[in-house]
C-alpha cells in the first residue's frame, strides 16, 4: 500500500541495491537529506561510512526482508539484474521484487518507490512516447522479468520509475559501449541526429531521494525517469570525444541497414539490440515526474559529464 501521506526528511528508509551503481549514489543522497537508512546487503561493503544500519541477507531471505521493512517510512527498491540468464533475472527481478514488496506490504510501509527500466519497451525506434503510449515488448531477460517485476510494485502501490540509459561514475554499459561502436561503426550513425533519453545518475539519484522523503508523493503508478530533455546521438559522442574519452566524430552519414552491416562485419561484444539503443531513437518523456516531485532536473547529462570524466578514463583505460 501506498498511503497519501509525505514522508518527512529523518523517517527510516529500507533500501535495496544500496551497493549498485546507482544504489549508492541514492544511499549517499539520502543521508545527505537526513534519512535514516537501513540498507539491505549480502555484507557489509568496506568502507561503509557509519550512520546506514545494513541488514544481512537478500530478496530470498524473508526474516531480513521483515527486518528490513519493520517501522520503515519509505521503501525504495533499486535492486535488480541488468543481465544474466532466466532463473538469475527471475529470481531478483521477479520473485525478489515480489518478496520485498510483501514485505513491506505486511509492514505498513506508506510509500514505495521502485526501480525500473525503459528497455522494457524493446526495439523501438521510439520518439518521444509517452508512458506505455508503446506496449512494451522486452527482447531481453533483464527486461522481461523487469517488467513482471514492475507488477508487484504496483499492486503494491509503488511509484515506478523507467530511466533510459544511466551515465555517470560508475557507468560500465552506456560509455564503454560506445567505445566499442565508434571503432566498429566508424561514421555518424543515422547523421548522430537520434534522440535517447539520458539521466546522470547523480540527478536520478537527487529524484529518487525527493520522491521518497518530499511531503508530495508521486501517484503510484509508471513514470519515465529520464532527463526531460533527450540528448542526439552525435551530441553525446561529441561531449566524450572534447574530454579525450573517444575519438574526435570522423566519417560518413550512415543510414541504419549500413550500420547493421558494419556491426555485424566487426564482431564485438555489444550486440545489434544494444547498438540501437544509442544509435536509434529511443527518447521517452520524463517531464512530469519531475514536476510531480518538484525536483529540478539539472543541467543535463552531457553537462554532468565532466564530473565522471575521470572514472571513464580509468575504465576505458584512455
């Protein structure tokens, strides 16, 4: 359940996914507002900074979930698999997002805030829709079982966030994948004229943290979690390339079935679904969730860019 009432800044929050990479962004914003946080995690990670009570154990263990959930305010659920085979995504994704949410249901928590994904839509190219304005049809079994999972948080009454793709420190998909494709697509993919929905997972983590603390709760429901404004393709590759994180953009305009042929022609390990994420549109609009949260967006990812500069460099090894 999902009650009306606002959570106020020093309620106890029970986290999930405190450890991931956009987990911790959000564990760190939310002591940063006053949250008391109780944080679910196989260990205690090293360096913990004292002031988060870690619960021991996972989605499996149902006296940890009791014991994260037990007087909690707030729930926020970012824990899930962004890839893996069947039964590891359906075992977090779904049997897990059903497990907590029970919990919590059984608790009393007040309001839920659980953590989705945009890739649930599939292929696309998609511009400029609206909350499932597109049925969603998820190719992978991330996806798929991120979308079953999403129904349990909302018979729960949860507020479910989509993001598209997450930069930021941290990042080990989205920038190192385009690493790879600018050197097996040489060329300007489409004319780098597609949109994608981009969110610093600084900002993500600023309106997770508001949507779970603020007086004004967000509807349950499904909400586009990106940055409102979508980035074009070659803006992005262009910001990288003026920090010295990928080559200066070089070669022709190159139509979609081309670049499917030049990818296919140089094998990697970014796969043709993946390649269309960042090359084709995929831009779904984010605006209300913000306004509804009366959180300010920020500048934008290709503005927060040079505050991840240095994680990139070491990861990409450049």
């Amino acid at each position: 359940m999902a009650a009306e009432q606002g959570a106020a800044a020093g309620t106890t929050v029970a986290l999930t996914g405190a450890t991931g990479f956009i987990g911790s962004e959000v564990l760190a914003a939310l002591r940063a507002r006053g949250a008391r946080v109780r944080a679910l995690a196989r260990r205690v990670p090293e360096g913990a900074r004292p002031g988060t009570v870690w619960v021991p154990g996972d989605l499996a263990d149902a006296t940890a979930l009791a014991d994260l959930c037990e007087g909690a305010g707030v729930l926020v659920h970012l824990a899930s698999r962004v890839d893996g085979r069947t039964e590891e995504c359906e075992a977090v994704n779904v049997r897990g997002a059903a497990a907590v949410m029970a919990a919590a249901t059984r608790a009393g928590v007040p309001r839920i805030v659980h953590l989705s994904t945009s890739a649930v839509y599939g292929e696309g190219p998609h511009a400029g829709i609206e909350v499932d304005e597109v049925r969603p049809a998820p190719l992978s079994e991330a996806s798929r079982t991120r979308l079953l999972g999403e129904r349990h948080a909302l018979a729960a009454g949860a507020c479910v966030l989509r993001p598209g793709l997450v930069t930021g420190t941290g990042d080990r998909w989205v920038v190192p994948a385009l690493a790879e494709l600018v050197r097996r697509v040489p060329g300007r993919w489409e004319g780098g004229e597609a949109r994608i929905s981009l969110v610093d997972r600084t900002d993500l983590a600023r309106l997770i943290t508001a949507l779970a603390l603020d007086g004004r709760a967000a509807p349950p429901g499904v909400h586009h979690a990106s940055h409102p404004e979508p980035v074009r393709s070659g803006d992005l590759i262009a910001a990288l390339a003026a920090l010295g994180l990928l080559p200066v953009p070089d070669g022709p305009d190159l139509p979609w079935e081309e670049c499917r042929r030049l990818l296919a022609a140089a094998p990697g390990q970014v796969s043709e679904r993946q390649f269309a994420l960042i090359a084709r549109d995929h831009w779904y609009r984010s605006e209300a969730v913000w306004r509804l949260a009366a959180c300010p967006p920020g500048p934008g990812p290709l503005a927060r860019l040079p505050q991840a500069a240095a994680w990139y460099r070491a990861a990409l090894g450049s």
